[in-house]
C-alpha cells in the first residue's frame, strides 16, 4: 500500500519502505515564491515540534523520539514556552496577504495553536491540578503495537523509555500543587491500566532475541517503573485523603472566566460560549415539541389502552421506555456492530452520499484497559504519518458490569440508538471524517485538528443518514434520533451549567435523566464526565450547527446547481479546520 503524497513535507522521512517519496521541484533562490517558502517553514516547525515533544510526535504517527520519556520539570516548562514564543514570532511575521488562501489558513491554525498552548501552560495550567495528566500508557502500548520499526527495535525503544520513569513521576509529583479529588481518583483508577502494559511489554520481551545485556537492561527498567508506579499511586493516595480532610481540594468546576476562555480557544466558533448555550436551550424546546407530536401519535400502538399522562417529560419518556425494550443481548452487542459496519457503508455509497476508500479497513475491538473510564465507545485512528495504519472502533465490554447495569447501557443503547451510535462513531461519522482528513493536502490542519469540527461531522452525519432514509422514516427511529440529538443539545447545557453556574448533581441528573430521558447509568457516566472536562461537551452541538448553517447557505447560494454529494466531499477535502475556516476556504 502507497501512502499518497500530496505534499512534499510528510514524505520520506522515517517511514521505511512504505512510502514513495515525490521530490520537491528544487527551487532557484530567486525564484523561491512565498508558497515554497511557507511549505519550508511548516516543515521545519513540525520537525522541531516533534522533536520537542516525542508523544505529540507518536500520536501523529512519528516514532524517531520513540526511545525518550520527556520529564516533565520546569526546564521542560521553559523549553516549552521558548517554542512557543520562536514560532509565534516567525509566523506573525509572514506575510499572509503573500499566501494562497489554504497556506493562510494553516497560517492561523498554527498561531492559534501556539497561543493556545501558551494559554494552557500559564493560565490554565492543568499540570498543577490534573494528576491524570501524567499518564505514561498510551505511549507505550502505541510503541510496543506499532510497526513503525522491527520487534527488538521497539523493545530497545520501550527500555530507553521506561528507564526515565521513576524521574517522570518525581516530576509529576513535583508539579502537582492543588489537584482536584476528582482527576487525583481518575489517575488512581488508570494506574492498572500502566501496570498492565508494562506487563505486556515483559511478555513480548520473552519472545524476541534480545542480547543478555539488553534483556537485563529492559528488565531493570520494568522494575524501576513497576516501583515508581507503586510509589506514585501511594502518594495520590494519600494526598487524597489529606484533600478529603482539608477541605482544600480544588473545585472540578472551571468557573466562567477560564472556561469564556477555553471555549474560545478550543471550540472556534466566533461566537461566546454563552451565546452558544443560549442557542442550545432554543433547540432543546425545538426539540422537546417534535418528541411530544410523536410520542403522540406513537402511544396507542406503543402503549395500548392506558392513559396517557398530561405530563410532556412523562409521556415522552413513557413510549421511549417501552421501545427501549427492544435491544440486543448482552453477549451480542460487539457482532451486531459489525454486522452494521458494510451495511452503512454500502447504503452511504449507493445513495450517493459520499465514496469510501475501501482500502482502509474498520477493526472493532475491545477497548483498551488503560483507556477506560471516560468514554463509552469511540473511533481510534492512525495519525496523519501513517495513514497505513489500522483504524479501530473501540468498545467497552461488559466484563464485570453488574446485570442491572449492563441492562441500563443495553436500554440506551437500544435497536435504534445503536444504529446511530454506529452512524457517528464509524459511517459516515468519525471514521469515515478522518480517513478523508488523512488524504488532507493540509498535514497542518490534520494534526491540529479541531474538535468541534470533527464532532459536529459526526452528529451531522446522522442528520444526513436520516434525511436519506436509513431506518425507513419510521415515528420511532424519529423519536430516537431526537432522543440522541437532545443528548448533544444537552452536553452543552450541561456543560456550561456545571462549570460556569454552578449547577450540582442532583439537578444535573434530573436534566438528563427526567428531562432528556437517559437512563440512569448514561447520566451518572456524563455526570462524571463533566467532572473530568470542560469545553469538550459542547464541541458537538457548536460544529453541528455551524455545520448545517454552512450547507443551508451553499444551498442557497448555488440554487439548483447544489449537489449533495460533492457538498460532502468538498467539506471533508479540507482536513479537521474549524468550520468556519472550511466555509471560507469553500467560498472562494
Ligand atoms: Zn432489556
Ligand atoms: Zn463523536
């Protein structure tokens, strides 16, 4: 398989055989236009960003850096804040008007990632309060699964690594000033999640030829880690129990000065976070009416002779519960995702409504243990430089679910919402967004990808799957997807509520649970969720609606001439940008 190369500065570097590598025209100085030059200068600041930051470099599929653990101190603060302020510098001073309107683009995605990193470390600074942040796992199961490099290679890479990790959680200790109870329990519940891929690390070491010295190398290190875990987990858990004591823990609640900030920051959106909550709770009323016309005329069908209560929430929640009935067995959930995976993508085809590549498999596998413990289920794909790699779909088992609990997942998760799960996770959702963002011409706008974009690509991809007919129009897929849409309208309402006014657990509970008709486990998941993150919630509902805003526009601009398909297609052709970025980019 050829990676595509599409411009010169992903290619040939540390790829091994896979990729062709299409040289650059060499440029006469004289000649060098500002667009070579810009391309020049992209180059060099990823190059050096990897080279900065190894795991950074790793999640983009770059594993030179594989072998070295960042430590992180405030030397590594200080390295970080010069980058920032050398390339921030550089940048500005480029002259944008000299710049085609994509290099612009990538222009402003690049400042406004470095002023958000610069905000990260100093106003945010996430390093002092968040224990979980330190999380050495992933890195390392991306290095012992990835076949950037020959077996005994990655494990000479692993050894390197785990050699400085009694120093990483010296300094992560360090750090850490005034954490909240919250991420310091979240790190504590991960800390098996590290133990058990250092334990995968020692079985693949016993089948590969290793010199003696490297084998007892790689063995002194897996024991310093396993000690300095051990050690790391008993002072998280004594410092929780001084917090739980003193009172003096920090609230999990950003207040609305940061969070104002972040969501700018991160979201895009070019409106106020409270503009944008506003406008959710306008949808949800929007909302709540259809689902009260069609639990209406679902109920004699659904609910037989009993009356119908004069309560909206109640008679909604009344038809939702009795259809929620219908759900997969337990033991059956993963084979009926894929069972869907072909039909979506064979009905996504036919309808003319995108191409896929059929050279980029969907693997649906068991989520990971040390990824637990947030999300449910999600897309986990390869970065922008190995774009050969696999994608997967990771799903959390039912492994040690009580009954009861697997039966409230099985209820939410019924006959119609799992189709629309599978619809935003895989196709045309997530996975089908970011195989296209990886043929991205814009390597730029693919690593720096922005969250509401991507999210608001998948919550539309199920408006589009419904506006084509999937599910047959029926009253009950309708009421469902409308269920499911008032949960990303009520991700933003929740979100905004909890950290910037001051909403508690009992009335965040009763906005999902009565009034948008989640079942309990659901609830208490988001419930704690929000506790963990902030901004995120929102990227959902803020990307959809600047997404359908977008399209309504084009198709009025363009009249009869407006074609679905290539609506799609062009949208996606522009990488993971902010919306409003793309609506520019489609204009022109
Ligand atoms: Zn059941
Ligand atoms: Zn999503």
């Amino acid at each position: 398989m050829k990676l595509r190369c599409l411009i010169g500065l992903v290619c040939g570097f540390g790829l091994g055989g896979v990729v062709q590598a299409a040289p650059l025209q060499p440029p006469t100085l004289a000649a060098e236009s500002a667009e070579t030059r810009f391309e020049r200068d992209v180059h060099q600041f990823l190059e050096s960003l990897w080279r900065l930051d190894p795991d950074a470099a790793i999640w983009a599929g770059r594993y030179e850096g594989a072998a070295r653990l960042v430590i992180p101190d405030a030397v590594r603060q200080a390295e970080q804040l010069a980058f920032i302020d050398r390339w921030h510098q550089h940048f500005s001073a480029v002259d944008a008007a000299a710049l085609p309107t994509r290099q612009q683009t990538d222009r402003a995605m690049i400042l406004a990632r470095l002023e958000s990193d610069r905000w990260q470390l100093t106003e945010l600074r996430e390093h002092q309060w968040n224990p979980s942040d330190y999380n050495i796992a992933w890195a390392l199961d991306y290095i012992l699964n990835t076949a950037y490099a020959p077996q005994p290679q990655r494990l000479l890479d692993l050894s390197a690594r785990l050699a400085a990790v009694p120093a990483y959680y010296r300094a992560a200790q360090a750090a850490l000033k005034q954490p909240t109870r919250e991420h310091t329990q979240l790190a504590l519940l991960q800390a098996p999640g590290v133990l058990a891929v250092l334990g995968e690390i020692e079985k693949a070491a016993r089948d590969v030829e290793l010199k003696p010295k490297e084998k007892r190398h790689l063995a002194q290190g897996l024991a310093a880690a396993r000690q300095a875990l051990a050690a790391w987990q008993a002072y998280l858990k004594k410092l929780d129990g001084e917090l739980a004591r003193s009172g003096k823990a920090r609230s999990f609640r950003l207040g609305g000065e940061l969070y104002e900030a972040k969501f700018k920051q991160q979201i895009r959106a070019g409106i106020p976070a409270r503009a944008l909550y506003e406008r959710a709770l306008a949808a949800r009323e929007e909302l709540l009416t259809r689902m009260e016309a069609l639990s209406i005329e679902l109920w004699p069908q659904v609910m037989g002779a009993a009356a119908p209560p004069a309560d909206r929430y109640a008679r909604i929640g009344a038809v939702i519960g009795k259809l929620s009935e219908q759900h997969v067995a337990p033991g059956d959930f993963y084979a009926e995702i894929r069972r869907q995976i072909p039909l979506l993508n064979d009905w996504v085809v036919s309808k003319g409504l995108l191409d896929m590549d059929p050279d980029k498999p969907l693997i649906v596998r068991e989520t990971p243990i040390y990824q637990r413990g947030v999300a449910g289920a999600g897309i986990e794909a390869p970065g922008p430089y190995r774009p050969q790699d696999r994608t997967y779909y990771n799903v959390t088992p039912f492994d040690n679910i009580p009954p009861q609990q697997a039966e409230s997942t099985l209820r939410e998760y019924n006959h119609w919402i799992l189709q629309i799960l599978n619809i935003h996770e895989a196709i045309p959702g997530h996975y089908t967004q970011l195989v296209y963002a990886n043929k991205s011409p814009s390597i730029v706008k693919t690593v720096f990808g922005n969250g509401a974009m991507i999210e608001g690509w998948a919550v539309y991809g199920e408006r589009m799957m419904m506006e084509s007919g999937w599910g047959g129009g029926t009253p009950e897929m309708g009421l469902m997807y409308s269920k499911w849409l008032l949960r990303t309208v009520s991700n933003t309402i929740l979100d905004y509520s909890v950290h910037v006014l001051g909403m508690g657990e009992a009335e965040a509970l009763d906005l999902l649970m009565r009034q948008a008709f989640q079942t309990e486990r659901e609830a208490r998941e988001k419930w704690r969720r929000v506790q963990l993150t902030s901004v995120q919630l929102t990227s959902y509902f803020s990307g959809y609606s600047e997404i359908m805003a977008l399209r309504e526009a084009r198709r009025a601009a363009l009249g009869e001439k407006f074609d679905l398909k290539q609506f799609h297609e062009e949208f996606l052709s522009y990488g993971s940008a902010p919306v409003a970025t793309i609506a520019a980019l489609m204009g022109r």
